[in-house]
C-alpha cells in the first residue's frame, strides 16, 4: 500500500492577518465623518423647534403682558376725579382724593405705577404719593411716551425709571377736553417678573430694543449691554431719552461660536427676542453618537477578526482529518439546515410581534388623539357659544358709546359702559365655571362643596341641554354639602355621568328630564342622578364598569367613561351604584363620604 497516501498534508505558513485588520480598520474610520453629520444635522433640528416653541410661548407671555395695560391710560382719562385734579392742580383735598384713587387702580390692576401729569410734563397725582419714591412733584418732559401722547399718538417707551430706579414699559394717552388736550396719564409696567418666569435652564434669554441693546435677560450680567456698535443718531437718542442706567452701553461679553441663537422681532415695540441653547447641548449627543458608532465598528472587527479565527481552525482542522471531512460537512449540513428552519421560524414569530405590537401602539395612538380632540371640541364648542354672545353685545355697546360721545350724551354713553361692564362680568362667571372644571387635581382627597361642583358641571352642558330641551329637576338642601373628594376628580365624574344622561336622552323623544337628589345615610350622602331615557339593559349593567364597553358607535364613544368615574370613585373612598329606576330610564347613585363643613382640608387645587 501506498504510504504516501497517509503523510498530513503540510501545513500553509500563515499571513499576517492583523496586519489586513488594522488596514480594515482605516478604512472604516471615515465612515464616523457622516455618522457626525448626520447626528448633528437631526439634533440640531430638534434643539431648534424645542426651542422655537420656548420663544413662542416667551413672546406670548410678554406681548400679553404689554396687552393688558396698553389701553389702560384711555379709560382712566375719563374718571371724574382724575379731570377735577387737572381743572384745580393747586387744590390739595382734590390732588389726594386723585392719589388715593390712583394708589386703588394700580392694586387692582397690578400696574407698577400710574400718574398724571399736566401739559408741561409736571406730575400732579400718583399711585405712590406716599412712597419715598413718589413721582408727584417730578417733571417728566423730556420722556418722548410723553411728546407722543400729547402729538396724539399712544406714547410707548421702554425705559429705566429715573425715580425709582426700576425698568419698565411705560404707555401715556392725552386726557382731552373738546379739542384741548388738559394732561398726560401714564401707567408704567413692571418686566422685572418675566425674567424669573424663565427659570435655571442652560437655555438663555435676551430681548434686545431698537438700539440693540439687552434690556431683558435671564443672565444679569448680559443686561444694558448693547449687542452692536451704536450709530451716534443712536446715542444721541440715548442722551436724550435716558432709557438706560448708562449713556455708553458697553459691548456685549458674547462668543457666537459657542451658542446656537434663534431670534424673532416684535414690530409692536421693535424689539428682538432670542433665546441662545449653550453649543454644549448640541456636542454633547453628537459627541455621543460617535460614541456609539465607534464602538459599533470596534465590534464589527472583533466579529469579523473572530470569524478569521474560525475560519482558519476550522481549515486547520480539515487539513489534519482528511478522513472525517465528508461526516463533518454533512452533519455542518445538517445542522445549518436545522438552524435555517430555526431562524425562519424565529423571524415569523419576531414579524408577527413586531406587527401585533405597531398594531397595538397605532390603536392607543388613536385612543389618545380621539381623547383629545373630544375634549377639545367640548371645550371648544362651550367657550364659543357661552362667550360669542356678550362679546357681540359689548362690540354693539362699544360702537354706540361712541356714537354718543360723538353726540355729547354722556350720560346715555355712561349707562352702555355700565352695560358693558355687567357683560364682563357675565363673561368672568362663564370663564370660572371653565377654570374650575379645568384645575389640575391632587391625589390626596379634600374638603370640597358639593354644590359648587354640580354648578360648575351644568354650566359646561347647559348649551347642550338647551339644545336637547332637557327639564331639570333639583332638590338639593339650601346649606352646602361638604364631601371628602377630589375637587376636580369630582367635576370630571359629574361631567361625564351628565353628558352619558344626555347622550341617553337624545335617542329619545320629548318630554326628556333629569332629576338630581341627595340622601344621607350614615356617614355618607348619596347622589341621585335619574333620567326618563331608555335606561340600562342586562348586558349594560353587567359590563359597563369594563373598559371600552360602550353601547355607543366608535364615533359616539370610546367605552371609557364609567370605567374612569368607577375607578375616580373607588380612589376617592365612595362608590358607583348602577341601576334602572323602577319608573324607567337609569338610576345613577354618587356614594361618597360627608365631611365636616369649613375650609378645605387641603389647599386649593392648582391650575
């Protein structure tokens, strides 16, 4: 026999394979140049809309703050006292009588200061007479809100109050008689507050006036400084006016390179709001996203120098069993035939999860939004309808009082001011109902009247009960009910027990009503809630606490509302009873525990 046949075969002189790693891993480092671009490229995109968003909701709340006294000075020109004190400005008893009324406006109204001033400039009357930084006495001439307002314009000027010492926003409107202009009223603005609202965030703020110099920010350091070089027009404006503490602002201490600044202007006072994100928040997930990629191609090589070293045993070992080598690839066969199987199996099951899973988080998605928009359509449809009415009459009032103006017939303008006034306050109550049912709750339960509660959940449906000729029937003790709840928890399942009531009697014809009692049993009271509707049947009563059971269309209804109010009263110590009254259409019972009258046991719920 041959015995070359049987000699192992010689072996192949390795190569350098680290070497060829090494070379692999320069090849793939510039794959890290797009992996940069893109991270920063998506989350610089995402610091800029969050940020973007910031700005907006800033703008908001500082335009609305301007807003509110902007036509403050008009209205005060017409008080009766404010006009004696320009007709007698030497008479001390109407002078004081003019102060003390001012000193109450500025309290109500939460201006920083109020004050009249005649037509050269000097101040007769203020809110802070009393104050060791009164204005009464001061000139305030060469203010151009001051020129404005008597050139009849509305005079507006940002500036630091040369009394007080204090930056402020200032509007003057002339106080005229015939075609006489006798005095100057002015309410100045405190901003120092919308700074605070802007918190400790590495996100700065900066609002910048006409001159481009920082008048508002969340860095004190930044303030007064300008952000350009300054025209002398400019400056001369500055020497004139004096809106700051310094007639030279110096440069603003500001590196560019290491913010990222989004700006918006105000043509309303020519300012310019900008909040600057530290260029650190944007490095540091870049920075990151290398991280990660790195470490994914430091793992890609291990597995690729692993699957070298397999490879190279697994030749190593064909090499010295020659004979064993058809029973290896066969039995390799095999098992890689069992694993196909196994992976295509192990895919099918990862396809269908990840398909039951998209399934299920489209359909939440969907819950979500239609919870949304429903509530949002509810509140909607209430503010438009319960406040388009007294606004239509205000604006009818408004045209008309100056029409009467026109006419002279003061009094007859006086009494649709009155009118105007009583709709306002129309238009408050609407708006409270709102805000109460809109607070946020508390976990723990508190002291809350049952009453109030029941009002405010009415004055919410009141328009859809109208619209559905609903009689309501109460018979509810004189003295406030005082019950261990959740004051908004409470209003959410009044709201939603009421608007199921309503839903119920839609489907049936007129005469519809809802009746609303209480019974005391013990240490609870228990309230009645009762409608002429179809009532419950076997199968509602059965499942209705269950969630999504409605007998409702998916366009009526989620099934989710007495689901909520059970367990809203299972947390708040009571219960929910579901029954048909014996006189048809459904009977709902409200359990909850009575408490001891007197101020909430915990603070007012928050907005």
């Amino acid at each position: 026999m041959d015995q070359t046949s049987h000699t192992p075969a010689t072996r192949t002189p390795h190569r350098p394979r680290w070497r060829s790693l090494a070379l692999l891993a320069l090849l793939l480092v510039p794959l890290l140049w797009p992996v940069q671009h893109l991270a920063e490229r998506y989350y610089r995109g995402v610091l800029i809309e969050q940020n973007r968003q910031t700005l907006d909701l800033y703008i908001a709340n500082l335009l609305g703050t301007l807003r509110r006294f902007e036509v403050l000075p008009q209205i005060l020109g017409d008080l009766p006292d404010l006009r004696s004190a320009m007709h007698a400005p030497t008479d001390s008893a109407i002078l004081q009588q003019a102060n003390q009324l001012l000193a109450q406006i500025r309290e109500q109204t939460g201006a920083d200061v109020i004050y009249l001033l005649n037509p050269k400039g000097h101040t007769l009357a203020a809110s802070n007479w009393d104050q060791p930084d009164s204005f009464v006495g001061g000139n305030f001439d060469f203010r151009p809100y001051f020129r404005e307002a008597l050139s009849g314009q509305l005079g507006q000027f940002f500036g630091l109050g040369t009394t007080s010492g204090k930056r402020g926003y200032y509007f003057a409107y002339a106080m005229h008689e015939q075609e006489r202009k006798i005095g100057v009223l002015v309410v100045k603005v405190d901003l120092d507050h919308t700074e605070t609202l802007w918190g400790n965030t590495p996100e700065q703020l900066m609002v910048t006036d006409s001159n481009g110099v920082v008048i508002l920010t969340s860095r004190p350091e930044w303030r007064f400084h300008a952000t350009r070089p300054l025209s002398d027009e400019e400056r001369a404006n500055i020497a004139a006016n004096q809106p700051y503490p310094t007639l030279s602002p110096r440069p603003l201490p500001f590196d560019p390179g290491a913010w990222l600044v989004q700006s918006s202007h105000l043509p309303e006072t020519e300012w310019t709001v900008s909040i600057m994100a530290p260029r650190l928040l944007l490095d540091r997930p870049v920075r990151t996203a290398l991280a990660v990629g790195g470490a994914t191609l430091l793992v890609l090589l291990l597995l690729f120098s692993l699957l070298i070293l397999r490879r190279r045993h697994y030749l190593e070992r064909i090499a010295l069993d020659a004979r064993a080598r058809a029973e290896l690839e066969q039995r390799v066969l095999e098992r890689t035939l069992d694993l196909e199987q196994l992976n295509d199996r192990l895919k099918q099951e990862v396809l269908e999860r990840e398909q039951a899973q998209q399934g299920l988080v489209r359909a939440q998605d969907e819950l979500v939004q239609a919870g949304k928009l429903s509530a949002l359509g509810t509140m909607s449809a209430s503010i438009s309808h319960e406040l388009n009415q007294p606004l239509a009459a205000i604006r009818s009032y408004a045209e008309n009082a100056a029409t009467l103006l026109d006419h002279q017939r003061t009094d007859d303008a006086r009494t649709n001011l009155g009118l105007i006034s009583e709709l306002t306050g129309r238009m408050a109550s609407i708006i409270a109902h709102l805000r109460a049912f809109a607070r946020r709750d508390r976990h723990a339960p508190a002291r809350v009247a049952l009453q109030p509660a029941l009002d405010d959940t009415m004055a919410l449906l009141a328009k859809r009960r109208r619209e559905l000729d609903v009689e309501l029937s109460r018979d509810l003790p004189e003295a406030t009910i005082w019950v261990q709840a959740g004051e908004t928890r409470l209003r959410q399942v009044l709201g939603n027990l009421l608007a199921n009531a309503l839903d119920a009697l839609s489907e049936k014809a007129p005469p519809r009503r809802i009746w609303i009692s209480t019974e005391q049993h013990g240490e609870y009271i228990h309230l009645l809630l009762r409608d002429n509707g179809p009532g419950f049947s076997d199968d509602a009563l059965e499942h209705a606490r269950e969630p999504f059971f409605t007998t409702k269309t998916s366009a009526q209804g989620l099934g989710l509302g007495l689901s909520i109010c059970d367990t809203l009263m299972r947390a708040l110590g009571g219960e929910l009873l579901l029954a048909n009254h014996p006189d048809g259409g459904a009977l709902l019972t409200l359990r909850l525990r009575l408490a001891s009258p007197g101020v909430n046991l915990q603070p007012t719920e928050d907005f």
